[in-house]
C-alpha cells in the first residue's frame, strides 16, 4: 500500500512515452511532475511511424482527430528487388478503426500531447536533469539538478524513467541493458521527390543494399531511411540511385543534411527495481527501420498509467504495478526478434535468397495478413498474465470471439443510453468496463442483469463502468446496450449469461457464464485489488 502522505509520481524525460503516462496518470487526477532536462523540445526527431494500436490509444486519450490532421496516411507496403517489386502486402484490411500507418514527425507527436497534458491543467518543468535516487520500501527521494547548477531533492510515491537510450534512472539503478548494436550506420534525410510514380499511400521499400525506405511527410516531403553503405560523402548519391531504381526518373530536390546514427537491440533486464521503474527507450531499443520503438513506449505508459494510478489511490497492491513487466516486456523481447530477423536478412550474405524467402511467405493471403498484423501491432496480448481471468468458460467458445487477454477490436452497430455507438466509444473513459449479457427478450432477465450491473457498479475497488447487452431493444433503460445483430455478443462469447471486464488499457480482463458478483469480487480480489 502507499505510504500515507502519498507523494507524487516522478516522471523523468517528456518524450512521447512520458508524456502519454503523464496523461493516463492526469485523465485520473493522479499528482505527478514531469520533468526535462531539455529548455526545449527537439525541433527534429527520426521516429514519424505511429501504428494502428498507437491511434486506438490516442482515440481513447482524446487526441486522435489533432493527429489525422496532421499525419500522412500509409496503407500499403511494397518491398523491391532492385526495380522490381518483390512482395507486398495492405494493412487496408486489419481489424481496428485506423487500419494504416500515420505518417508524422516526432515533435509534432509531442507538441499534441503536450497541448492536451496542458488541457487537463499539468505543464512540463523543463531545464531539470535527474542526478541520483534514494529509495526505501515506500518512496523514493531523487536528487534532480536545475540549468544554473542549484539541487533538490523530490520524494515520489514512484519514479519512472522515460529518459530514453542512455537513460540516467535505469543506471541509478543498476538495472542491465541486455543485447547488441547494430554494427552498420544508418542515415535518414528529409527531402523532396520529384515525378515520383508511386501513390503517397505506398510505402516502397529498397531491400537490395543500400536499403532504402522513403516515408510521406505532409503534401509534397519524404523522410528517407537508409544504410550506410560506404562512407558518409555518398550516401545523397545512394539514396538518389535507389530512388531512380524504385521509380525510374524521380530525383531529389531540397535535400537537407543526413542525419547519422547508429541501431541498436536491447532491453532492460527488469521493469521494476524497488520503487523505480522504466518505459520505452529506457525499457528496450529495436531496429528503428520497423518503426516499433516509439510505438511500444506509448503503448508501455499506457499499460501502466491506469495501474500506478489505482496503487497510488490506495485501490491495489503492488502485484498490480508487477503485472507491467509480466505483461510488457514479452513485447519488446518480440519487438526485438522481429527487427533482429529483418536485419539479418538484408545483411546476411545470401542475399536475395533471404528475400526470396521473405516473398514467397508474403505471397498468400495468411502470410500478408501475418505481416499486416505484426506491422500495425494489435495482435499483442496478455493470456498468460497473473491479473486476466476466465474463471468458467464457455463450453462451445464461439470460434471468432476475443480470447481472455487480448485487445478488444472495434464491434458497431451498437444502440447506447445516448444513440448509435460503438464497443470503442463504450469504453472511452479512464476505468474499467463491466458487460452483462442475456439473450433472451425477456423482461424480467433484463431486470435482473440492471439489478446485477447496479449491485457492480456500486463496487468502487476499482471503479467500473457498466451495461447491460440486449439483441432486443427495450424502451429507454439507462446503461442499455441493443446489440440487434448480435456481433457484440459473437466478440466476446457471450452464448448464454456472460459477464466481462475490459481494464483500461482495452484488453479483455475478466470473463465468466454466468453472470455473477461475486465471480467478479473473486477476481478482483485475488488477482490485484484490495479489500
């Protein structure tokens, strides 16, 4: 439990990551600083890939629209052989509202995340470095520096390290950095593209070396990634080449100067180290040209925001903040395979045949839908956490509902208490969302299922939203839900009395047939929650 005077949390670093914690702690009226040890934001920034899972998370933090404005929309992929294109693959066709990639630099990521952490009353302190920590068993106090060389000292309830590669909190703690750098440079530069014969929507990418990747920026720019070939005098000129090659007559123009870094694949050894624990680049680093990084560190705070939220009111126990590493970093560890693999296959001295191979997996309809899946990231899930729970499953689980665990896809066609809805919109609020379904039009079942949703609601350990699910429209019931064709239903494998929980991160937390309270308590209670 939290110590009694209960202290802020200490974000360190308001990137993408922090910044999105800062939110998710904020739309809970959770106390936090979020500090920078920048004046400024960086006026330019590699990452501008946000993926599928990453908009549902921003649709339900209340920013989607400033990002759609803002972003250039992908929704193909194209891998060349030379001139030639040697497989593709559409993310037209996956299961989420934003089925594409969305094209847009990382500080204009951070400049709408920081309006909407200002929106919501909270501000960044900026020109404040991280020094050092001391921790106990209920806080931690870190020593943070200002620009004119003055310390203090900050006791926190949690710190939490969104401070990136090198970040200063995961060495405070000794925490080890596991895996390798990539030895070959990269390089990415901003430019123009003249007669371009490609749809901005495809995204081509040059796997014959020196790879090639150019991404749409806005109306008329391209951010181009490429590997180092040579030496750093010819790297305008290869990109030049590769373009020609992808589309035969295009040139640059209004080329800026390239950008060098260098890869690396790692991940912490631990999450958590007492009262500490880290997130995105300060949690694990992957091969940049698949474009997860970013990604995984919003997808990272956005795990934990609703659970350091519920510790720090006094509502969990630690085995709940826990659950963050058990959940998360089997992701990265993936995340991390995944970009090892496509290294491996565009230096491994066979060549063309590890192309070939990659081809001939993408050449049918499951292998495409394989890499549309793993590209924009919704098939991450957590069937094996110790806080999700299926108590009394179905005998006959319908083949297509969503399995204990996992993210909930968008299901519409949905009547709520204020009209036309949908499952997305449902559970657009900062708690978790009860369901409880019945399938026969019944009067009396349904009076019984809102008696059973009032007796949950009343339940504020963890505070719950609620509705009752019929395929039959009744008159005007507050928290009704009409499901007239029963794709609601079908989703979650709700045949019979079904009760289910999404937490608030989107994932299917909690399912039992029948319906009961006390399954619920049950759960709650030895899962995460306290008494």
């Amino acid at each position: 439990m939290p110590p009694p005077h209960n202290p802020p949390i200490l974000i360190v670093g308001a990137g993408p990551t922090g910044l999105t914690l800062a939110i998710e702690l904020a739309r809970r009226d959770v106390p936090f600083h979020i500090i920078d040890r920048r004046l400024a934001p960086l006026p330019w920034n590699r990452a501008i890939f946000i993926k599928a899972r990453s908009l549902e998370i921003f649709a339900q933090m209340g920013v989607i629209d400033d990002f759609l404005e803002q972003g250039a929309i992908v929704r193909d992929i194209a891998l060349f052989a030379e001139e030639k294109i040697a497989a593709s693959y559409s993310l037209s066709h996956i299961d989420s509202p934003y089925p594409f990639i969305l094209s847009i630099p990382e500080e204009t990521t951070e400049r709408i995340l920081t309006e909407k952490l200002i929106a919501l009353g909270h501000s960044i302190e900026r020109g404040i470095e991280f020094v050092s920590l001391d921790q106990n068993n209920e806080s931690a106090t870190a020593t943070l520096r200002h620009t004119n060389g003055s310390e203090y000292q900050l006791e926190s309830s949690w710190i939490v390290g969104t401070d990136g590669l090198h970040s200063p909190v995961r060495h405070a703690v000794h925490d080890e950095f596991i895996g390798r750098d990539y030895p070959q440079k990269l390089a990415v530069v901003d430019s123009r593209i003249a007669s371009w014969s490609h749809p901005r929507e495809l995204t081509c990418v040059q796997f014959v070396a020196p790879a090639v990747s150019p991404f749409p920026l806005g109306t008329d720019q391209w951010r181009i990634y490429c590997r180092v070939q040579t030496d750093e005098e010819h790297i305008i000129p290869d990109i030049a080449s590769r373009i020609d090659t992808m589309s035969p007559g295009a040139t640059l123009y209004d080329t800026e100067e390239p950008q060098i870094f260098r890869a690396h694949s790692k991940v912490a050894q631990r999450y958590r180290v007492g009262r500490v624990l880290v997130a995105g680049d300060a949690a694990h680093v992957t091969n940049p040209l698949e474009g997860h990084g970013m990604n995984a560190g919003i997808q990272d705070a956005f795990n934990l925001g609703w659970k350091l939220a519920l510790h720090h009111e006094g509502l969990a126990r630690e085995a709940l903040v826990d659950s963050y590493e058990t959940e998360r970093r089997p992701v990265a560890q993936a995340l991390i395979a995944s970009g090892d693999e496509s290294e491996e296959r565009i230096t491994n001295p066979r060549g063309g045949k590890a192309l070939e191979e990659l081809a001939a997996f993408l050449a049918d309809k499951d292998g495409q839908e394989f890499a549309a899946v793993a590209e924009s990231e919704i098939g991450f899930a957590y069937p094996d956490s110790p806080i999700v729970a299926e108590p009394s499953p179905a005998s006959e689980p319908a083949p297509s509902c969503v399995q204990i665990g996992c993210r909930m896809n968008d299901v519409g066609g949905l009547t709520g208490p204020d009209g036309p809805t949908s499952l997305c919109k449902l559970i657009a609020h900062p708690h978790h969302t009860a369901f409880i379904f019945f399938d026969k039009a019944d009067p009396s079942q349904l009076d019984d299922a809102l008696k059973l949703l009032q007796t949950i609601g009343a339940q504020k350990n963890p505070p719950l939203q609620g509705y009752v699910v019929s395929r039959t429209e009744f008159d005007t019931t507050p928290n009704l839900v009409t499901d007239p064709k029963g794709d609601l239903h079908h989703h979650f494998g709700a045949r019979e009395s079904t009760l289910c929980v999404i937490r608030p991160d989107g994932h299917l937390g909690f399912r039992a047939h029948p319906a009961s309270l006390e399954s619920l308590q049950t759960h709650f209670i030895s899962k995460y929650v306290t008494t």
